[in-house]
C-alpha cells in the first residue's frame, strides 16, 4: 500500500477496504461513465463509496473509526499544520506511542495517514 501516491476516489476506495473492511467494487458510473466505486449494504443493494477526501463529513467519520483503534490527531500540530495553501501535515499518535503522518489537502491528508496507521497496527 503506498498512500501518498493515491489521491481521489482511489484514496476513497482504499479507506472503504482497509479502514473500514468494506468489499468494494469498481464500476462505471452509469450516468457520466466515469470510473466509480460501490459496495454492498445488503445483497444486490450497492451504494456509493462515501467521498471521505472531499467531504467533511465523511472525513470525521474515519476520525472516528481511528479513535476507536486508539489514534488520535496530534494537537501539536494544530495551529501549525498549514504547510502551504490548501496543503496540510496530518499527525496521528497511538496509545501505544506510534506516529504516523501525511500531508496534503486536510481530508486526503487524514486518508493518507489512517491508512498509514492500519497498516501500522498490521506489522
């Protein structure tokens, strides 16, 4: 897995695989034919992978599921994590004292580094 070389609805589906343990599928979007990806909420039931880097909302909800694994977002970093503009440093720290950290746009940036983090917590 290399997560700073992913960005879009790639990051997406990657945070729906390995963040979430969703089964995504990789589809054409009927209505404009571009690349998409769904998976199952019931069988035969396919629904969008949420737009966890572009939405807000959708992004907290991997903030959530990375608490409930024990990571947090480093503080420190809070009135300084502008790098550029539109670019931010995302740190999340462990309980156990792990680090990881990416940067980007913020909600990309947290895609990248909560897949970092589970792939922390696998080795």
């Amino acid at each position: 897995m290399r997560p700073d070389q992913i960005r879009g609805r790639d990051l997406d589906a990657m945070v729906a695989r390995h963040v979430f343990g969703l089964l995504v599928e990789e589809r054409s979007n009927a209505r404009t034919g571009e690349r998409d990806f769904v998976y199952a909420v019931h069988p035969g039931q396919l629904v969008r992978v949420p737009f966890y880097t572009a939405s807000m909302g959708a992004s907290i909800t991997v903030e959530v599921e990375l608490q409930r694994r024990g990571w947090r977002r480093n503080h420190e970093w809070a009135g300084s994590q502008v790098l550029a503009r539109g670019e931010a440093r995302v740190v999340l720290e462990n309980a156990d004292g792990r680090t990881v950290e990416a940067s980007g746009p913020l909600n990309e940036a947290l895609c990248r580094a909560a897949l970092k983090a589970i792939e922390a917590a696998e080795s």
